[in-house]
C-alpha cells in the first residue's frame, strides 16, 4: 500500500501521553498514530453506512409507528 506524509498539531500533553503509551506498549508513535486514525476511519464509516441504510429504509417506507417505538422503549426501561 503506498503510504504519505501527513502532518497537524497535537497538544504536547497529547503528544507525551503518546509518547508514553508508545513506550509501554514497545511501539512507536507512528504505529500508535496509525491505528487510531484507523480505528476511527472504522467507526465514522460504519455510522455512514447505517445513515444511508436508514435513509433507504425510510424512502421504501419500512417505517416504525411512533406509538410502537414508544412501547418498545417502555418495556426496555423496566428491565
């Protein structure tokens, strides 16, 4: 996979927790760096994923009722 270059500002604060996290783990800061930007890439994705399925749910009209909604929740609460 080609890789780039990519460069921002971190608060030094973030930067020596990095650091240390990095050293008790025996990895470097960039390996660190990576699998967070990774990790985060996952989640955002997912969550665009599950909007547009919800979105094309609700343009196919499989729609729940409010009021069914509103059972469901009251039954969830008294577990």
């Amino acid at each position: 996979m080609d890789k780039q270059t990519v460069s921002f500002r971190l608060d030094s604060r973030k930067v020596t927790t990095l650091d240390t996290l990095a050293e008790a783990l025996d990895r470097d800061r960039s390996y660190l760096l990576t699998e967070a930007v990774t990790a985060y890439l996952d989640v955002q994705q997912w969550h665009v994923n599950q909007i547009k399925a919800g979105i094309r749910q609700a343009d196919a009209g499989e729609l729940i009722d409010h009021a069914q909604v509103r059972k469901r929740l009251a039954i969830w609460r008294r577990r």
